[in-house]
C-alpha cells in the first residue's frame, strides 16, 4: 500500500499540490459541457482544459459536447447543474449574448444566471476581403462602400453570432450600405468569399490565416485595440480608416450560479495555472489567440461590459440574439 507521504511527493511531482487538492477541489468528476460540435475552436480549447485540468486536480474531468440554438443547450445544461464545482460551461461571445437575449431585464448582469470563473482568450477576428475588391485599408474600404451603396456583401456564422456583430458595429459606425448574408457556420461563408459570392468578412484567424498567406484573401485589419502579437504585421481597423472601432470575440469559463465563492476562485486559480503551459499556448496560437486568464471578479465585470455593448447595439440594428 502507497503511504500518504508518498502519495503526497507523486503529486508534488505532478504540479499537483496535496493542499491545493484538499481545498476547495471539484468532485471526483467534472464535466466541461463546450455547447458545439466537435471540430470547432471552443471544442479544441475545451480539450486543452480538460487533458490539464485533470492531470492537475487528479480528477476525471470528461469533455461533453453540447451543440444546438447558438450554445443555449448546453449553456441551460449548465445553469440547471449543481453548484458544486463538478459541471463547468466553456462559452463564447455568441453563447452568452444568446443567454443574455433571452433575459427581459433592462440591466443585464451575467451573475444571475452563470457565475464567471475566467477568461481564456480575447482574440480578434480579422477583416478580409476578395482580392477582386479594389481597397487594401478599412478607409478604402469604407469609401469604396459608399461610392457603390448596396453592391457589397458580407458573411457571417450566423444571425447574432459574434462575426454578424462585427461587421454590424462597421456598418453603424460608418453609416455604410452593406448586405449581410448569414451562414451555417464560418467554413460555408469563407467557401463564398472565395468564390467572388460576398465580398467581406469579419472571420476567426483560424479559418482565413492560411488564405492570406497564399494571397487568395486579403488583411485589411484586426478588430482588436492594438495589433495582434501573433499578426503584427497586420494593422489594425481602428489605425486604418476607423478609430475605437473593437470587437473580440472572446471564450471563457462559467460555472452555475449559485457554487461557492472559494471553488470558483480555486477553479480560476487552475486554469490560469494551465494556459501558461506551453502545449495550452500552442493550441491558443493555432487559433489566433493568446492566453488571457483573469480572476472571476474582473471577468465579470468584462462579461457584463461586452454584452451591454452588444445588447445595445442588437437593440439599434434590430438584430435578434437568440
């Protein structure tokens, strides 16, 4: 039989510290519910999480794959789950902005219905356009919209996802004359943009990075408030022709709202402790993004700010959320 000591030093080993396991832990299984298909950036973060998380609480933590209605299944899933630690939501902007276009409060606040654990990342989309499209900055772009009103179109994952938004928020801060067309995901619609059928996108890097590269879609800009680290060569919206214009289309860790204080705390304190690692940094980099671990406190308060923002402007461009 293996004695405590021992036990104790083969975690120690592990990174894992006895303390650390003792207080304030998840139960013997957690589930991470990611509220999409496999194969998407969520699923592959949710992965990352899962494999590290369980080497370090020496717990089974089971991924689940909860796709359906913008993330609001597996997201419901969640809410209604015991606030013990033992289920955990891996969202994204479109997730919550789903949850939150279900509430009828006039303030909205995340805390009701999911308690915030951590961001993981904050990525910016990228602003890319056909090559057939005669602009290469978002002022020429902006002034290419406005001399042809009407004539160019762009793509999206969807009605109210994260992409959709972006190029809204283009469009009701330059006032310009632009269709949207909404696509089942975001692979359908830079197929499109390929093929000359729309013109613009706001899309993941994941998807668009190996396109610019061999010059079959162009950069225009990053949605970020600076440039990105990992795409520094690529300027930003708000430098080239749209100032303080930003969108981000984050992921993050929720757990039901009611679980303790101390294992929310301890949860973030672990998943902040896993994104340093270079395998999470790896993963984060092939989709664009750089690891953006933060206290719960302060990722509420970016939740709350984000939707508010994006709540607003579903409200002026009546735009549906869910």
């Amino acid at each position: 039989m293996i004695s405590r000591r021992a036990f104790s030093a083969s975690l120690l080993l592990a990174g894992v510290p006895w303390t650390a396991r003792a207080q304030n832990a998840p139960g013997a299984q957690v589930r991470l519910i990611v509220p999409f298909p496999p194969g998407g950036a969520t699923d592959v973060l949710g992965r990352v999480l899962s494999q590290h998380l369980q080497v370090r609480w020496g717990n089974t933590v089971i991924q689940e794959n909860k796709p359906g209605a913008a993330g609001l299944i597996g997201a419901r899933q969640v809410m209604a789950s015991p606030a013990d630690g033992a289920t955990l939501l891996l969202a994204s902007t479109g997730t919550i902005l789903a949850v939150a276009g279900e509430s009828k409060e006039t303030s909205y606040d995340i805390t009701r219905e999911l308690a915030p654990v951590s961001l993981i990342a904050a990525p910016p989309y990228i602003l890319v356009v056909s090559p057939s499209l005669p602009v290469r900055t978002t002022a020429e772009l902006i002034g290419y919209a406005k001399k042809n009103p009407g004539k160019l179109s762009y793509g999206s994952s969807g009605v109210g996802s994260a992409s959709h938004l972006s190029g809204a928020l283009f469009q009701h801060m330059t006032g310009i004359d632009i269709l949207h067309v909404p696509y089942r995901g975001t692979g359908p619609a830079v197929t499109d943009l390929l093929g000359g059928r729309i013109e613009v996108m706001f899309s993941p890097a994941l998807v668009v990075t190996s396109h610019i590269s061999v010059g079959t879609l162009r950069a225009i800009g990053t949605t970020g408030p600076a440039r990105s680290a990992l795409f520094p060569d690529i300027p930003t919206v708000a430098e080239t022709g749209l100032p303080s214009y930003e969108s981000l289309g984050w992921f993050g860790v929720f757990a039901p709202a009611a679980t303790p204080r101390e294992t929310v705390a301890k949860i973030s304190a672990d998943i902040g402790a896993v994104l340093v690692l270079p395998e999470a940094k790896q993963k984060l980099a092939e989709q664009g993004a750089e690891p953006a671990p933060n206290t719960p406190a302060a990722f509420t308060s970016f939740v709350n700010a984000d939707v508010k923002k994006w709540l607003d402007l579903a409200q002026k461009a009546s735009i549906k959320l869910h």
